[in-house]
C-alpha cells in the first residue's frame, strides 16, 4: 500500500465513524519512512485535526522514530507515540491519555 492509499483508507474509515475520536496507526511493520510518507502522515494528522480526531503512533521502529524526530510532525502530532498498540489502546479507552495541549 503506497502513502495515499493510506491516506485515503484513514480518512475514509473515520469519516464513516463520524463518533471516531482517536486513531492508532500501528507503524510495527514500517521499517523505513520517505519523504511522501512524512507529506502524507502531515496531510492526515490537519485533516484529522479538523474533523476533531487525533492521530496516534505506535510500535514505532527506532530509525523510523529517528527520522521523525528530524522533522516538524511529532511537535504538531496533538496524539502520542505509544511504546506497543496494546499501550495506546489501553490509554485511550480508560482515559488515561489526555490530548497533549
């Protein structure tokens, strides 16, 4: 799957949640991000924002998350990087996980 038709997949499933507050991107099976990767995870994290739905990472690979701290998008994120998927569903389920300011 290329980073639109993530894209599209994403925005999609949320938009037939209209109830959806929250998404966890399981990035386990990313080994390496590009550059239309980092576009297209900026693109859906605005789009998100303005549907009222934050985007969340988790499993992130080491270089991966090397790569994203070299970038902008963590800071503008508004979800969380979780350590493992059980952790960010666990957190967003008991509320334990409020939105970062």
């Amino acid at each position: 799957m290329n980073a639109r038709q993530v894209e599209d997949r994403i925005l999609a499933l949320v938009a037939a949640q209209p109830s959806v507050r929250n998404v966890v991107l399981m990035c386990s099976a990313v080994n390496d991000i590009d550059a239309s990767a980092l576009e297209m995870l900026e693109s859906v994290v605005h789009r998100l924002k303005d549907m009222g739905v934050l985007l969340h990472l988790s499993e992130v690979k080491g270089p991966v998350m090397d790569k994203l701290e070299r970038t902008d998008l963590l800071p503008h994120l508004g979800g969380r990087v979780f350590l493992s998927h059980h952790a960010a569903v666990t957190a967003l389920t008991t509320g334990a996980c409020p939105p970062r300011p």
